[in-house]
C-alpha cells in the first residue's frame, strides 16, 4: 500500500509537471505507459520517482514512442483498470490514430497534454497546434490556466471520463514551459480526499473477465459505423453536463470553482476577450490595468473545449455590453479564417443568431511571448473594430514583419 | 524461466484434444484452406489441454477482419483489436492492467490465464515490429504469435518483408522487367530471439506434435514467448485449396520453413529432413513462384535454393555453437 503524504491542504511551490505528478500520485492509477518528450520528460521523470520509491502502487510501463502509450492505454483500459499517460506536441501527433480509437471504443482514459508546438521547424517550447490538431478524435478537453488547475482538472478527470452517460478519454492541456516548468503556488489537496473524491472505478466489460468474454474493437460495415459514431456524439453532448456536475462536485468539496468557462470582468464589458491557457492569467492583469483608463474589458477564458460551451461563451457576452470581440488562438488554421477557437466563437454567435464585429489574433506560436503589451495592442485592435474602424481580419500578436 | 519443467507436463494425444469446446467459433469468413485458423484452433487445443484461458490481442489483418464482423464474433475468449501496428503494445497494457489488479486482489477471476498476441507478417515483420520490438524488450508475460503468410493477403497480396525473393505480389509483381519481389525474406525469429526473450520458436501448422510441445513451452514460460507459424494462403500463392497443409508439409521437407526453438539461449532445429527435398517442390505447387519455371529461369531457383542453405547452415551453427556440454 503506498503511503499517505499529504494529510491536510498544503501550499507547495510546484511547476505544472510537478502539480500533474502529484495528482497522479494521488490518483494512483492501475497502469501508466508513457514515453519522455520535452517538455513533459519531467512529469514522467516525478511519476517514475514516484514508481521507483513505493508512493503508488500504478504498473508503470516505459514504452518505447507515444504510438505504444496510447495503444497499452488502451489494453488496459479495456481490461477494467484505470490508465493514465502524458505527452507533448509531436507525441501527441504521434498518438493521433490511437486517440480515435480510445474515444471510439469509450475507454476512460485520462492524459496531461504538455502543450507544445509541432514541426517543422521543430521547436519545443508552448503552443496549443497540437491539441487542436486532435481535437475531432473524440476526446473530452480540459485547458489550464496554471499549475494548480492543471492538478484540479486531472483529479476531476476520471469522474467525468468513467461516468457511464459518457465513458469517454479526457486530455488536460498546459501550456509547455510557461506552465508546465514555471514554478507557482499550488494548494495540494490530502491524499485521503483526493482518493475518496476520485473514487472506485467503475468496470465495465473487462477484458480480463475470462467467464465473460467480450471482443473489443470488431469491425463496423457501413450498416452499423454511423450509429457508433452518432453514439459518441450523444456521450460528449452528455459530457457537458457531467463535467458541470463534477466541477460542482469539486467546489463543494473543495472550495475551488470549475465551470465550462471562467468570466472576468464581462458583466458590464464593452470588449471581451477569448482565450485559452496561461495567457488568459495575462489577460486579467492587462484587463486591469486598461480598465483604470475608462477601457471596460472582460475575459472568457475556454476551460471545456471538447465539448465546446457553445452556450456559456454566448451567456456571457450576451450578458455584457460587448461591442466587439477578441478571439486568441495559440495554433493556426492554414488556409480557414482565424485559428480553431474563432470557428468555434463564430459558430457559437451563428447559433443565437447574434453578429459580433470579431478579431482574430494569432499568438504564441513556438514558444513566441505574448506579454503585457501585445494584449494591449490587441484591446487597441478590439476597440477600433467596435468603433467601425478597418482591422485586419488575421492580426499576429509580437510577430517580426 | 519455466514455472515447471515442461517435459512433465504431456500434451494429450490427438484424439483427446479434438474434444475439447471449439473456441473460435465456425461461421467466421475467413477463406478455404487458410492455414490461420488451424493455427489458432492448434493453439487452443494446446491451451485448453493446459487448463489456460487465452486473452487476445490482434492486430489488424485477415484473422480480425474475417472473426469479428459486428455483431458477430468468433471468439469465445475475450479478444481486442486496437489497430494494425500495435498488437504487441495493446497486449503490455492488458498485461500491465492484470498484474496491477491481481496485486490490489481485484481480478475478476481466478482462473490461469496467458495473454497472446496475434498478427499477420504485415503486423509483425513490418508495421508493428517497433510496438513488438518494445514488448519483447520490457519483458511482458505474453506469447507473440504471427502467422506468416508472406505477404499483405487481407488488402490483396502486398508484399511485406516477409514475402520469399521472387515471389509474384501486387505491389511488386512480375514483368517484362521484373521477377517479382527483390529482396530475401526477413529472418524475424532470429530477430526476436536477438531480443534475448526466454523462448522463440517456428512452427507449422503441418508438424502438429512439434507445433503443440513449442506452444505448450511457451505457454509455460514466463516472460515473453515468440511463436513464427507458417500460414498457408491459397488465395495469395495461388495454390490449391486443399493442397495448404501439403504444401506446410513440403515447405518444412524442403528447409524453407526450418522448424527450430531458441530456448533461454539454446538453438535447436527440432526437425531435420533427412533427405531435404530441392526447393522446387515447394514452389511447383504455387502460382505465385509459376513465373521461375519459365526456361531462362533456372538460376533464380538455385539462388532460392543458396538461401534456403545459407539459413539452414546458419541455424545448425547456432544449434551447435548453444548446445549443453
């Protein structure tokens, strides 16, 4: 049996890879089978610590590419154990065909995605192009906005991915670096707790259940591939409500907010801003201080993005004076206008039957900062575009021209 | 690294397996004369008769595709497909899963169980060999078993690295200037056993008993087994129906298909035809080699022929240079 070491909230000066450790740690999942790559080695290098000294009691497998984590993901998953993994960027990359066939045979599986920017040129530093590569496979999406959401969204991610109205794998995104190795104030919570919140699995079709024997994974013909399909939209359209019921479950227990989305300052806004990751704590900061000059700016931040809360963003902004938005996103879309997330705002509007004036901005591609004064300039953008003026559709937030 | 000696424990003869319940249930599409299933109904003979429950792993291929049409399947043990190029990783993680939860007590069985992984050449030889490569080398209590049938055959007869030199495939078929495949055959069971696992062996499906006392070693052992079984195609070498087991037969009489075991180590060939046949016998019998009979030809046979003996020679070196004092 492992160890108890943490016996009541504990405030640790923890990077997003130590926070995503301790959670599994916490967790302590049946099997993990994960592959290093920057910038998540050093996730997998705290859990393989863990491993290595008796603190969890997970069969750990080091396999040998990412393509292999998933697949063992998978066989374990499908033999009624709880199974957890971690990767980054190329490595999520390297998963893709193997993450369709998680979500479509409704395993629960559960993942950290250090988010990193996909070659070429190959770069390893923070970017969200690889998430949103995958974000059709049918995987549930959590984004952090720091180490300690980072650590919430994983201890909240087994209940939303075993409920049985969804059965569906979870990926938590941070941004690689500036979350995942900027060392910040996390509260852990007692192991105890987070056991008893996380709960017992709950098996369903074993593949170990010899007396039982099911096959997984047959083939569909063209008579019955669409009705699978179809049921796995009905899983993630349920999915939103299971994580909203968890997210309250989380609060109650422990006192920290999770809802599809994070409003700041949208009430009585006349400009709103959307964004994804650790550049939405930025954006807080900027939103003040522009504030203090007569400029009344909100933030949505996006926390569920598969399924997307289509109806949550346009709550918010209908609620707020907005006159124009501000849409960012870390990943480009060649050849679609905007980036991923200002598809999904513009869908979001076209579902109210609402037209904004939108601005897409472009950021952090590689790795690139995005600091104070590139959200300002962006506000500037916003508030011309309220105010009639010619903006470019496509803006590229601290990019050499 | 056997639990027990296996020379203790006795496959029962014949007409005892034979009644044990079928666990690949008929009405599966997989083709006339396809040597797959026998070679998956020998396994089970074998395990049934050790009192093991098999939990599958398959890669895609003729067997998944033919045994698991949904709704149906064939299986009457749990099985899963996850895709093509990872058998042996999906099985890790069945693995993994079942040592995890025996140590929290939560199985839901008691029962003896062995995980088997189960691919064509394609899932083996080729696109899966990192994900095999990686199993092998972290050890995994599973027994690997591909049925080598030479060439892509579920998609068409696509030449894989397990395709013979010379040998007629779709993507690499005979013309004015072609011959066929270019390249020898892959040794892959001197490769897995490079691997350092505790047991490798090739069988076929036509030396049943040999078939049966290297499965039940593998079944045994603990750690990683891996099982090469020569897979008759009819469809793919243009051969006959009723001629797979015959040609099986032709195919060990001639050393194309060497039966051998590597056992923590120790090489041995396990059958040695006293008097080989020329390798022409077993390739009269296959349209896919009818283009080497041609006058003109002749040489191309005899360079089968070197390889044949290059191999042969190769693992009787092996057999003698392993062999106990």
């Amino acid at each position: 049996m492992k160890p108890e070491l943490i016996k009541e909230v504990t405030y640790v000066p923890y990077s997003g890879n130590m926070a995503a450790a301790e959670a599994m740690r916490q967790i302590n999942p049946d099997v993990v089978a994960a592959y290093p790559i920057t910038p998540q080695t050093e996730l997998m290098q705290f859990f393989a610590e863990f491993v290595a000294n008796g603190l969890v009691d997970t069969e750990y497998i080091p396999v040998e590419s990412e393509h292999s984590a998933m697949s063992a993901c998978v066989g374990a998953a499908a033999a009624g154990s709880r199974a957890m993994t971690a990767t980054a960027g190329p490595g999520l990359a390297y998963m893709w065909e193997v993450l369709g066939i998680a979500s479509g045979m409704r395993l629960p599986i559960v993942m950290t995605v250090v988010n990193r920017a996909l070659s070429a040129p190959i770069n390893i530093h923070g970017d969200q192009s690889d998430m949103m590569g995958a974000r059709d496979q049918g995987w549930i999406m959590l984004f952090s906005e720091n180490a300690e959401e980072q650590y919430d969204n994983l201890i909240q991610a087994f209940k939303i991915a075993e409920d049985e109205r969804t059965r569906l794998p979870v990926m938590v995104g941070m941004d690689g670096f500036v979350i995942s190795h900027s060392i910040e104030r996390v509260r852990l919570l007692p192991d105890k707790a987070v056991e008893e919140f996380v709960g017992e699995p709950k098996v369903m079709y074993s593949l170990l259940d010899v007396d039982n024997p099911i096959t997984h994974g047959p083939v569909a013909m063209t008579d019955s591939y669409m009705e699978f399909k179809r049921q796995q939209r009905e899983a993630m359209m349920e999915a939103y409500k299971v994580i909203r019921e968890v997210g309250e479950q989380f609060e109650e227990a422990f006192g920290r907010k999770y809802e599809h989305i994070e409003t700041y300052k949208t009430d009585d806004a006349d400009y709103i801003l959307i964004i994804i990751g650790s550049t939405a704590g930025t954006a807080k900061y900027v939103i003040d201080r522009v504030r203090e000059k007569g400029i009344k700016v909100g933030l949505i931040k996006i926390r569920t993005y598969r399924p997307f809360p289509y109806y949550d963003v346009m709550d918010a902004i209908e609620a707020s004076n907005c006159k124009a938005i501000g849409v960012f996103d870390r990943a480009e879309t060649f050849g679609a206008v905007g980036g991923p997330l200002y598809s999904d705002v513009a869908t979001a509007m076209h579902l109210r039957g609402k037209s904004y004036p939108m601005v897409s901005f472009i950021y952090g591609l590689g790795g690139r900062d995005t600091n104070v004064h590139h959200i300002e300039e962006a506000i500037d953008k916003v508030v011309q575009k309220a105010a009639g003026k010619e903006v470019p559709l496509i803006n590229y937030l601290n990019l050499n021209e | 690294m056997a639990q027990v000696s296996a020379s203790e424990i006795k496959v029962p003869p014949l007409k005892k397996l034979t009644n044990y319940p079928e666990k690949l249930a008929p009405g599966h599409r997989l083709c006339a004369g396809c040597g797959a299933s026998i070679i998956i109904r020998q396994i089970y003979m074998v395990a049934n008769a050790l009192g093991y429950e098999l939990i599958w792993a398959n890669a895609t291929g003729c067997v998944e595709v033919c045994t698991t049409i949904y709704p149906y399947t064939s299986w009457r043990s749990p099985w899963i497909h996850n895709a093509f190029e990872n058998a042996a990783a999906t099985i890790s993680g069945v693995e993994a899963a079942y040592k995890a939860l025996k140590r929290k007590g939560k199985l839901p069985t008691d029962k003896k169980v062995k995980f088997i992984a189960l691919g064509g050449d394609g899932g083996t030889y080729d696109i899966g060999f990192q994900s095999l490569s990686g199993a092998l080398e972290r050890g995994h209590d599973f027994i690997y078993v591909c049925y080598d049938n030479e060439a892509y055959m579920n998609t068409g007869i696509q030449r894989s690295s397990a395709t013979p030199k010379y040998a007629n495939t779709t993507t690499q078929p005979v013309g004015s200037k072609s011959l066929g495949k270019e390249q020898h055959k892959k040794w892959m069971p001197e490769v897995a056993a490079a691997h350092g696992i505790p047991y490798v062996a090739q069988v076929s499906p036509s030396h049943w008993k040999d078939f049966m006392e290297k499965f039940k070693k593998a079944l045994l052992t603990e750690g990683p087994s891996y099982i090469n079984a020569f897979c008759v195609c009819p469809r793919g070498w243009r051969s006959k129906e009723e001629e797979g087991i015959l040609i099986a037969k032709l195919a060990v009489e001639t050393n194309y298909w060497p039966l051998f075991e590597v056992e923590n180590g120790r090489w041995r060939v396990t059958y040695k035809p006293k008097n080989p046949k020329p390798v022409e016998e077993f390739l009269k019998r296959q349209g896919r080699f009818k283009h080497l009979f041609k006058p003109g030809n002749e040489g191309r046979i005899q360079e089968l022929q070197e390889e044949i003996n290059r191999r042969w020679e190769w693992l009787n070196k092996m057999e003698e240079m392993t062999r106990e004092e």
